[in-house]
C-alpha cells in the first residue's frame, strides 16, 4: 500500500463526497450525507499515516487501493 499523508488523505476522502464538518485540534472531522459514518483524520504537517489506521480510514470511506494516487 502506497503511504500518504493526513492532509492528502483529507484532499482524496473530499474528492469522494466527504466534507470537512470540523477541526478538532491536528484532527480534521469528515463527514458525509446520509451516513452516521464519521472520519477522524489525523493532519500533522506532511506526516505520513501509519499503515493500520490508513487501511482503516479507507475501509470506513469506502475507498480502494487502486484510488491513491
């Protein structure tokens, strides 16, 4: 799986529907209508995301691997 950072992971799930509800300190809450579904997206710098959580907030937004670009 391809690493990629918080904020580009946050640019991508936007891309896909989601919208930025709010900032709770480094985190950015994504949400999308229609769906109790709610994303917490940790957005330090050009930090890039550990595996296991990435391959979780992928599962929960319904994205694949061939999707990173």
């Amino acid at each position: 799986m391809k690493p990629i950072s918080g904020k580009e992971f946050a640019n991508l799930v936007e891309r896909f529907g989601w919208t930025l509800l709010r900032v709770n300190g480094s985190h950015h809450i994504c949400g999308k209508p229609g769906s109790i579904v709610r994303l917490s997206i940790p957005v330090h710098k050009n930090q890039m995301l550990k595996a296991g959580l990435q391959q979780h907030l992928m599962k929960a937004a319904n994205i694949k691997e061939e999707d990173l670009i």
